[in-house]
C-alpha cells in the first residue's frame, strides 16, 4: 500500500481502537507508519482522513450484511424471490447479528453525529452521506443492486431503514439488551397497519 492508504487503515484502526473523539494525528501516525506531513499531503487534515476512515468503515460493516445475505440466498434461506416480509426478517436478522461484530464502529459513528453542531465540514459529510446509504439499505434489504433503487423509493422505503438503523445505533450504546429482533419490529409494524395496540387483557 501507498501512503495514502497506509494513513486510512491506521486511521480506521485508530478509530476502532480509542473511537473518534480520543484519536490523535500522533496515534495516526504511529498505527499507519506514515508521518505527521503525510495527513496533509493526502488528506488536507486530521479530520478529513477521520471522515473518510469512518465511512470507510460503515461501508466495511454493509459489506458483511452484503455478503451474509448473499450466504443466504446461495443457501435457500432467503432471495430476491422472497417475499418482502421474509427479506425484512431475514435482512433485519443480519444487520442485527452484525451490529454486536461492529459494535465500535457504531460507537463511533454515535460520537461523530454530537460533534456536526460544532463541525460544520463534518455535518456536510454526513449529509453527503445520506442519499448513497438510503439507496444501499434498500439494495441490501432487498436483494437488488442499489442502482436501480429509484429516487422515490430510496427517500420513503431507504429513510424508514435508516431511521431504524440510527435507532438501534443509540438502544445498543445504552444496553445491547435492549435491542428490539427483526420479529418484533415486524409485529411492531403489523399493529401500527392494524390499528393500534392490541385489547387489555383481563
């Protein structure tokens, strides 16, 4: 690897390791083996190579639910066939199994996203970022390439999906326990579609 790269995978380790707002261009340093000058030269600064090493990262985590789900539709447990509520169950499954593999990761996605108020390159990034991960969510979830998710359907189907991932994002930085299944948020939706709550029991 080049310099350039060298500086992102010390960058992402770092940021795995001590999380986003610990990280110093020194910690950098030391894990890539590059030099103080290098950042500057390739990535303009500190900051910029921590963005880029944290969505790099994100994308390492759709990567494994990309290639789980295609483990399971090799293996017959779900495909772009299937229906969209077993798609949902199983896709939900994975993202879910694969949130504890990422946890940090997460963690430090969580910490970036209080810092946007102060960081306005950093809020940009983020806000850059949304379009590209809506249209990802709705491939992954629903086993097409994410270039034929219309604009449409990345906006309404792509927004649900990443409301629920910002959400389980915060319910695992509290207690993992608190995590909802993929069954449940499915007979979450059914009640809402249902009508509501079901009857008191006596």
């Amino acid at each position: 690897m080049g310099h350039r790269e060298d500086l992102l995978a010390g960058a992402k380790r770092c940021l795995l390791e001590k999380g986003w707002s610990r990280t110093t261009a020194r910690d950098i340093v030391a894990a890539s083996g590059a030099n103080l000058a290098s950042i500057g030269y390739h990535y303009g600064s500190k900051d910029a190579l921590m963005r880029e090493a944290l969505f790099a990262a994100m994308g390492d985590w759709a990567d494994d639910v990309q290639r789980s789900l295609e483990e399971d539709a090799a293996t017959g447990v779900s495909s772009r066939d299937a229906g969209l509520q077993k798609r949902f169950e199983t896709g939900w499954t994975r993202v879910l199994e694969l949130f504890d593999k990422h946890q940090a990761v997460w963690r430090a996605q969580l910490e970036a996203i209080l810092q946007v108020q102060s960081d306005p390159e950093l809020r940009a990034a983020f806000g850059r970022a949304q379009p590209e991960g809506r249209q990802g969510l709705v491939g992954l979830l629903h086993g097409i390439d994410e270039r034929e998710v219309d604009e449409e359907t990345s906006r309404v189907m792509g927004s649900f999906y990443m409301t629920l991932v910002s959400g389980m994002v915060v319910q695992m930085a509290i207690d993992p326990d608190l995590m909802p299944s993929a069954q449940d948020l499915i007979e979450a939706m059914r009640r809402i579609m249902g009508g509501g709550l079901p009857a008191p029991s006596d």
